[in-house]
C-alpha cells in the first residue's frame, strides 16, 4: 500500500518535472507530514528508517549545493518523502534503478547528439520508472 502511494506521489512530481522543471515543495511537505502520522499512527516503521531517509536527504541537498543544482534540491526533498512513505529497501532499490536508467538515457541523449553536457534533464520521471519497477521485481 505504501510503494503505491509512492508511486502517486513519484506521478504527480513526474508531471511538474516534465513540464516546468520544477518541484513543488508544498507537495513534498505536505506527502512527508503524512507519511510521519501514518507510520507514527500505525507503528510500522522503525525510527532508524526515518534517521536513514533524513540523511539520504541531507546527503543529495550537500550534493545540490557542490554541483550548483545539477541535483536540484526539489529532487533531494522528493526522495526524502519517498523513502518516509515507502521505507528504506523501495527507496534504495527506486534510487538505483533510477539513477541506472537517467544515466543510460543521459548517454544516449548525448552520444546522438542532441544535448549537450550542461543540458538538464528532469530526474524525477526516471524514479518514478524505477519505482514502477521495484514495486513488480
């Protein structure tokens, strides 16, 4: 249940992504204070879980500011909110079939030419695919 709320709120940042570039941090906040009541409601997700998604937030915000938002920081917040709904393992295994795919794409767009290496691409869509993908393997 939770991977799929997930994967809603990964399609609504998706869709802002694609079309304006841009995070909304208000969804963000709003999906993450809901996140903390449920799990704290139900007691189903142990506090390491959220010290974990806190730093892996904090982890891609210090990333954000060394490469000058290469890796906006709206990308650091929606993976903060993702791991706080979903847990740590859909979180990991969602970062890194991302990551995976935003790479092979970044290649491909590259070695075609049609971008070049200060080009932006959205990076949100490519999490969404690999949530889409953890929630199925």
């Amino acid at each position: 249940m939770y991977k799929i709320w997930a994967i809603g709120f990964l399609l609504i940042c998706a869709f802002s992504d694609l079309k304006e570039m841009k995070v909304y941090s208000k969804v963000c906040v709003f999906h993450l204070m809901a996140a903390g009541i449920v799990h704290s409601a139900c007691r189903d997700m142990a506090g390491r879980t959220f010290f974990f998604v806190a730093a892996m937030g904090g982890l891609f915000w210090i990333i954000s500011i060394i490469t000058k938002d290469a890796l906006g920081k709206g990308d650091a917040l929606v993976i903060v909110t993702v791991g706080a709904i979903s847990g740590m393992t859909f979180l990991i295994s969602t970062m890194i079939l991302g990551f995976f795919l935003c790479s092979l794409f970044s290649l491909a767009v590259l070695l075609s030419g049609k971008a070049k290496m200060c080009s932006s691409i959205p990076l949100i869509p490519f999490l969404l695919i690999g949530a889409v993908l953890s929630y199925f393997f």
